[in-house]
C-alpha cells in the first residue's frame, strides 16, 4: 500500500510539472510566419 501511495505522489508530481499552454506564443509563432512568408502545415505545401 506504501508504494502504490508513493507512485500515486509521483504521477501526481509529474503531471503538475507539465508547462501551461501559453497563448502569447501562438501569436508570435503567427507573426513570425506572417513576416516571413511561410505556409507551415497548409495542405498541399511541400
């Protein structure tokens, strides 16, 4: 029973290690492709 507790302590800290979605660098990653022209993942674009 300790260490299923142990394990669940060390999933649990994992999980709330995971970085946050920051949405600031989706608008950068925007600008930056709409600066320089670029069509990442548009269908049909090589």
């Amino acid at each position: 029973m300790n260490l299923s507790l142990v394990l669940a302590a060390f999933c649990l800290g994992i999980a709330s290690a995971v970085p946050k979605f920051d949405q600031n660098l989706d608008t950068k990653w925007y600008q930056w492709k709409a600066t320089h022209r670029r069509l990442y993942g548009a269908v049909g674009n090589i």
